[in-house]
C-alpha cells in the first residue's frame, strides 16, 4: 500500500513539472492541487462523469474490454493496445484554461517509455515533458531524465501553420537558426531507438488514436456535435480550431453531453 502511494506521488510531481507549477503556486501538493482530474473517452475526445479517483491504467489494459487492440500500422508508439478511457489533467487560472497534461507512453529501447507531456492553453505550445518510468540505459536513453535536454521542449510547437504535427527528436543538434526548429529537439546522444521511441508516442498521443479529437473538442466545441468526421482530411480544421481565442472554459461551463 505504501509503494503505491509512493508510486502515486511521485506520478504527481511528475505532472507538476512537467506543467512547470511548483514555482507559481510555491510546493507540489498546492501545485496539484489546482489541477482538476477528467476521464476522457478516447474515441470521441469527450469528458466523461466517470470517477477518475477509481481509475487504474494497468487494470484498464488487463480487461480486454476496455482497450482495443492495434494494427501494426497503427502502432507506431509499439504499445499493442489503447485503453477506451483516459485520466487528463487540466490546470486552470481564474477559472480559464492554463495547462493540458497528457498521459503519454511509447516503446525506447528496452521497454515502455511513461510519462507526461505538458501544453498550453493554445494546445499548441509544450511546456515540458516528463517521463516517470522507463528501462533505458544510464548515461544514454536514460537521459530523458536529464533536465538540460527536458529544458528543451518548453516551447517548443506541435502543429504547424497547416495543421500537420512535426514535433519531432532529430539527430544530433538543432539549428535554432533553422526555419523549424521549432518542432525540432535534439537528439539523445548515442541513444538514436529512445529518441525515435519519443518521437514515435508523440506522433501516436497527438493523433486520431490518441488525443487529437480531445484537443480539437476543447479547441473548437463546435467538434463534439461532428457526427462523421474524416480525420483524413483534419488539417483545415485544425488551423481553424487553433485559431480560436485563448480563453478556454472550465468543463462545467460547456454544453450538456460534451
């Protein structure tokens, strides 16, 4: 019991630096505290009233009724399955919007990579990622845990002008000088499979599997009532989406059945 909730901390101070929090709000348990926890429904990118207190990702992933399995071509993260659900975490400031942190995972070299990936109200802009658990060996892949190469993502965009995602870990250094840099981060020396496993959950988390129609569905409310979209053809509606204002409401301000 007392691993678990050990586990369970450390977890938070995860997602309380990956949102970069401690500093405003002065400790990590005040930090964590601002954050509201909202189950999610992948499929349809909606909130959910589920509990999120009783939910357990390795319990979701040992009932096959609550994940689905994935295609060879659809698994680019190597992870076999998606849950049905996922637990979100959104901190907000004078009742808007601040900061989306997202639970992400994805094949490195040795094994799963877990952790959390940060971003703004824009839902375009990271703020940090974070990973919690991983396999990866001291002095190479395990330096996703170094906080000099974590300090490169702030900032750093997801999605370009045209809607496509190309954040992307690239080999060996960033020219800042680079008209996408951007969407670049350099890469792990020596480590090439964790930094393609990086790249790889992201691309996974941020798409059509993953979080995209969540994103889109807070971007744009509009979308939760699209009954037959093609995601095929969502790069328009991502630039229109990101275009609108940054001021995004509390859940419980948004329509019924959203």
């Amino acid at each position: 019991m007392l691993q678990k909730q050990n586990i369970i901390l450390d977890q938070q101070k995860k997602i309380v630096a990956a949102a970069n929090l401690e500093d405003f709000y002065g400790s990590v348990s005040d930090a964590y505290n601002s954050i509201e926890e909202i189950i999610i429904d992948l499929d349809t990118g909606n909130f959910t009233d589920l509990d999120p207190s009783g939910y357990d990702l390795s319990k979701e992933l040992q009932d096959n009724s609550k994940y689905i399995n994935l295609s060879s071509a659809e698994d680019i993260a190597t992870i076999k399955v998606r849950e049905n659900y996922s637990k979100v975490f959104l901190e907000y400031r004078d009742d808007e919007l601040n900061t989306v942190i997202l639970p992400v995972r994805g094949y490195g070299l040795w094994g799963i990579l877990y952790g959390y990936l940060a971003i703004s109200n824009d839902l375009n802009t990271i703020v940090g990622l974070e990973f919690y658990e991983h396999k990866e060996t001291p002095g190479l892949g395990a330096e996703i845990d170094n906080p000099a190469w974590k300090a490169l993502w702030n900032g750093k965009k997801l999605f370009d002008d045209e809607g496509n995602l190309l954040i992307k870990v690239v080999k060996g250094k960033v020219a800042m000088n680079e008209a996408d840099s951007y969407y670049k981060v350099d890469g792990l020396s020596g480590a090439t499979l964790t930094s393609n496993g990086v790249t790889n959950l992201l691309a996974f988390w941020l798409g059509d599997l993953g979080y995209l129609k969540f994103l889109l569905s807070i971007l744009n409310p509009q979308y939760a009532y699209f009954s037959n979209f093609k995601f095929e053809n969502f790069n328009s509606f991502v630039v229109n989406s990101l275009s609108i204002g940054k001021a995004l409401p509390n859940p419980a301000a948004l329509p019924s059945g959203f």
